[in-house]
C-alpha cells in the first residue's frame, strides 16, 4: 500500500470527524473497522467518508475508485471492512 494512499484516506478521516460527534469519530488507524456491528460510523458518516476518500483519490492522486458501489453491492460481502483493508483494496485497484 503506498504512503499516498494512507495519507489521503487519513486526512479524509480527520476531516469527517470534525463533522461528527467525538463518540462518533474514529482514529486514523489501519484497525479502525468502517463496516459491521463494531463501527463506531451510522451510515451516512460512513457515506460521507467513503465519498470523501474517493474524491480526494481522484484529484489528488488521479486514482479512480468506486468504494461505495463496493461495499453497497448486495451479490456480495464488501470487500473491506477496516481502513487498512480498504487502503489495500484501493491500492491493488490502483496498480
């Protein structure tokens, strides 16, 4: 996973969480779980967030990616459900 991603998906991070409620914000960590009953996010902070991280991906990095259709696609189980695993998904998408 390269630093540029990290970077990107920490500073969206940091920039949902001053929109929320602090028992609601999650640290900048690889272990934060974004998806399932131990996330700390309602669905539309995790909305919020995923759009977030795409946009900036897309302008920072010219990176493209559809983190929303992935995890919202009900043929399946989201590819992701902490941030590290979503940083890895992105970058393997990104290659």
């Amino acid at each position: 996973m390269s630093a540029e991603i990290e970077g990107v998906v920490f500073h969206c991070i940091a920039d949902n969480n001053r929109q929320i409620p602090k028992e609601k914000q999650i640290p900048s960590s690889a272990d934060v779980i974004l998806i399932g009953d131990a996330s700390t996010l309602d669905s539309f902070s995790l909305i919020s967030l995923l759009v977030s991280i795409e946009e900036r991906l897309a302008a920072d990095l010219s990176i493209s990616c559809h983190l929303i259709d992935a995890v919202t696609n009900a043929e399946r189980e989201p590819p992701f459900s902490t941030v590290g695993e979503m940083m890895r998904w992105i970058a393997d998408r990104s290659k």
